[in-house]
DNA sequence: AATTATTTTGCAAAAATTTTCAGGTTTGTG
DNA sequence: CACAAACCTGAAAATTTTTGCAAAATAATT
C-alpha cells in the first residue's frame, strides 16, 4: 500500500468517525504502530487532522456533533455492518441494494478485500468507488428520485444476466408469514430480480423492521439465507426466523 | 511491447483503479522496474498522473484527499452553463458527460424545464435528480475511478441504442485539426459513442482547452454542431470555429 | 542490406525514502 | 504511586529512486 494511499484511507476514516485510535488503524492496515504514528503527525502538520494521545481527531469534533449526520439509529447499522462483513469473501461478486443500512456496510469494508460489487444505488456506488481493490459495477436505467436507485425493466433484465455469489438487502420489512416486503413497486420489482438471480441472499434489518409488513411483497422467508439484525441471535424476537431454517447473525 | 502502448496501458489503469504499483506494473508488463519508473514520470511530467514512492495516482485520488474543493475558474464554468441552457427544449432527450462544467450546468438547469437526461457520470446525476421535472436516465456499466462515470462495452452498447436530441460533452481538448481529444482511453470510447449516437452535438469548453490536443481521438470537429465558451463569440480565437461551420455561442 | 544515429532498456552501485525495531521516557488512569 | 499504554529517539532493515553507462532495439540514412 502506498504511503499516500494509507493517509488518505487515515484522513477518510478520521472525517468519517470524528477519531480514530493508533492501534486499530494499525492492525486495519497492517504496518507498526510507528508508522500510524509518524503518518498521523505529518497529517496534523498539514493541518488536516488534530493529533492526541492515542489517536486523533477531526477538526470538526469541537464544532457541531454533525457525526450524527442524520442517519436514523446509527450504531446500531454500524453493527449490522460489522455482522455483514463476515459473509464476504475474496474475489466474491456482490450484488446490493440501496439505503442507509446498506451505506453503513460500505463504509466499514475491510481495506484488503478485493471484490466486485454491483449495485444500481447511486450512494452506495459512491462509496464503493472510494475503496481501493473493489470493482464497481452500476446497473443502470431510470432512476427513482426518492430511493435514488436505478429501477426499470432495463435494470432488471441486466440483473437477470448475473448470477452473483450473494445478495445484500437493506429491508423495511420483514415478517415470517409475509417475508421480505416494501411500499415502493418500482424498487420491489428490482429487489424480486436481485434476490432471484443471486447464490446467497442476506437481509439487512434494524430490529424494529423485524415482523412488519409492508404492501408488496420482495419475497417468502423462505428465500432468504441470512438474516442480519443488531441484536443478538438468540433474542427471543429472532427464534421465529431461526425455525424457518433462516440463519441469523 | 511499444513505449507508447505501454504508457497508454498504465494511464488507462490509473484512471480504472485510481492507482498502480511499479513492482505490480513490471510483472504484468514484463520489464524491469526501471522502464516502469521512467514511464510513470513521463506521464508525471505530462501531467497525467501523480507520481508516489512506489507507484502513481490519479489526480482524482489526490484532489479528494487534498480536498482543494475549489472548482477551478468556477465562475467561467457558470457563464458557459448558462449559455448552454438556451440549447434546451421542452421535452427533449438529453446525453450528457461527466466533469465540473457539466456539474455547474446541471446546478443550474431552470426548474420548470421538463426533459430527460441521460448520462453515465455519477456526480452529474446526483445532480440531475435534485430537479423536480426532470427524469434521469443512468448508462451502467464498470465505473472508472477517476472520472467517476460509466465505462464498457456494456455502456457503448447502450449508448448507441439511443437517439437522444444533443449530447453536451465536457470538453478537455479542442482544435480545428484534430477535432476533439482526450487522454482517458476508457472515456475517449463513450464519448466517442455519444457523438455517434446523438442528433446535435454540444462541447462545453473553458478558453485555455481551446486549440489544445490530447493524445486520443473522440471525433473530428465537423461532428461539432455547437461550441460553448466563456468567451464572447466574437473573440478572435473563436473565429476559425465559426468558419469551419460550427455554431458558438 | 548495411551502416549510422537515436532512442529505449536493463543493470549495478549509491543515495534517498520509508518502515520497523529496540531502548528509554512520558503520559493517563485507577 | 504503580502500571500499562503511548511516545520519542536513533539506528537498522527494507524498499524505492537516482545515476551513469553499456547493451539492445528502433529509426533513419546511405
């Protein structure tokens, strides 16, 4: 990895998480921790970070706490996205959708994976772009301004033509009797196509989608191979989905 | 393996992966490390890539990172935005490229203006969908890097199915011999699509890419129906334009 | 086709850069 | 205060770059 490269990915992190410590940056990127060091001083010489015991800081930290930048229950997708990070593997193809769920696990992917990722949400393809040894592949078609996520029967008949190893769904809703549903037609008919071309297909979901239903359905329960919520697996609310022979992370 | 195509293939992977490695360059091409170096500051000294301690970037990859968020000579990218917009008409089909001229046209399209656009740069659509009448048509495929936009047989392919009524393209290089010009192989082949396919051809250009070449041809300068600048069309330099039968604005 | 000129490439030793390591010192915390 | 973690310094190790030069390849000329 190139030296400019790490100080990048170190500023990118530091901007994203408001701080970043010495020692897990330098078992993220694998060098000494003397080099995490000496990378963050000449970062704080720039002026673009602020150097402390341990770590450093974002210049914006003292500002406005804009690190809750919006996003509804944060922590808990960075926890979702942890959990996720596990189904990867290298030289995987990775089809996902869109969403915040979905942008959470973008941004936590391990530097070292190299992958393929296709996807037809715009955000997301954004992040993706920012990592070093993923390949991007947009889908495209018209594109829904809300979900800001290619949908048409272009971008189905393109997904159509792949068989990727796993399905990543950012889920509204998700139910046993009723599975895996959402209220907007257009992104419905693209999630039915990903989750029919795919090997593997993993829902992501905060704990308050679990057992809601929303009017149209994506698919049964009995479609989806992985089911990852916050929440631990043996939580009484998770059984349910576990006995339909779901495994939940 | 020729010099030239040697370059040519490294600038193409910088632009794809945003950086190369010289150790990685000189097993995949097969020449010493040497021969890599020499070529990656040639290319350096052209200004087509950064040159780093064991390898290159982009110059995307650098100015994300050294954040001069300052679009350069903004103000003469707005001039040329608002003379672009009197080309548009209700209704049409629209295939734009990507670039900061093109962003500042897509910031300031004028709100009751309904048409589609169509393009396969990411942050121009990120613009186009902040329009309330406008629909917007993504062209998917592989994405480079360091243009940010749609790259591929799969994107040319559906480029020239269309027939969409202009085409306004960013413009790097521009001259009344060699026509228009880029150094990005990748994007040469799209754009080199979009004047194909198109009905009415727009270039968007600041003064100084004004009888400029760069190494790749996209198209002659016949095929350019209209030439926008931030100059008045009356500027000397704009002459030989005008006499060789385009429009400018 | 052969010769000459020019460019390009590969090599090796030395220089520069970057990373790691080893030690002693400082800092934060209970 | 004690103790562990983080820091600093300087030097070694590893990697990349520079430099000059000769061999090889390419282009130009006779």
């Amino acid at each position: 990895m190139l030296k400019r490269e790490r100080q990048a990915y170190i500023l990118r992190k530091v901007n994203l998480h408001n701080k970043v410590l010495s020692s897990a940056l330098c078992t993220e990127i694998n060098v000494s921790e003397d080099t995490i060091r000496r990378d963050l001083q000449e970062l704080a010489e720039e002026g673009k970070l602020i150097k402390v015991h341990g770590g450093a800081l974002s210049h914006s930290f003292n500002e406005i706490n804009y690190s809750t930048n919006g996003i509804y229950s944060q922590s808990e997708k960075k926890k979702i996205a942890t959990k996720t990070i596990t189904l990867l593997e290298e030289g995987m193809f990775v089809l996902t959708s869109g969403g915040t769920t979905i942008l959470e696990f973008a941004k936590s992917l391990p530097l070292h994976l190299k992958a393929t990722f296709i996807s037809g949400s715009i955000p997301a393809v954004l992040e993706y772009i920012q990592h070093p040894n993923i390949e991007v592949i947009m889908i495209g078609d018209r594109i829904s301004k809300n979900s800001k996520i290619t949908v048409g029967s272009e971008a189905i008949h393109k997904i159509n033509q792949m068989k990727p190893d796993l399905c990543i769904l950012g889920t509204n809703a998700i139910d046993i009797e009723h599975g895996v549903t959402d209220g907007d037609w257009e992104v419905v008919q693209l999630k039915r196509a990903m989750v029919r071309a795919s090997k593997k297909v993993a829902c992501l979901a905060i704990a308050e989608k679990l057992n809601t239903v929303q009017p149209i359905q994506i698919c049964d329960i009995n479609k989806v191979d992985v089911l990852i919520t916050e929440l631990n697996p043996d939580a009484d609310i998770l059984q349910p989905f576990i006995k339909a022979g779901v495994q939940v992370l």
